[in-house]
C-alpha cells in the first residue's frame, strides 16, 4: 500500500473516532436532560455536573477536530505540491 494512501485512511480513522467521542458526548447531555425532566431526586446533582462536564468534552472534541481537519488540509496540499 502507497504511503499516500495510508496517510489518508490514517486520517480518516481519527476522523471517525473524533466524530464518534463527539455524538457521544451529545448523546451524554440528552439522556441528561431527560432524566433532569423526569424530575428524579437525589440524581440531580450528579446530572448537572455531568451534563456540564458533557459540554467541555463537546467543545474539546470540536476543538481537536477542527486542528485535525487543518492539518490534514495542509498536509494534503504539501503533498500536492510535491507531486
């Protein structure tokens, strides 16, 4: 297999599990919500800090991937230009 093409499944591997961490973490803060609704006591505290910890993850996972998604741009066009 060329390198060229092993970069790229490389990346679009990461990209995968990045997109994967992110619907998760979305997920998380859904099934938050609605047990927050089901007005459950004794939960509650641990939701809301769940459900706030969910939203640093998400805006983690958006961060990590949008420096990914960079990278990969600019190394694709380094390779173009190489070619």
């Amino acid at each position: 297999m060329p390198e060229a093409s092993r970069t790229r499944l490389k990346h679009w591997i990461l990209c995968i599990f990045l997109a994967m961490g992110i619907l998760t973490s979305l997920n998380i803060s859904d099934a938050c919500n609605l047990l927050l609704a089901g007005k459950t006591m004794g939960l509650g505290v641990v939701l809301f800090v769940l459900r706030d910890y969910e939203a640093e993850v998400t805006m983690g996972f958006l961060a990590v991937l949008f420096a990914f998604l960079v990278r990969w741009h600019l190394m694709a066009r380094i390779e173009r230009l190489r070619d």
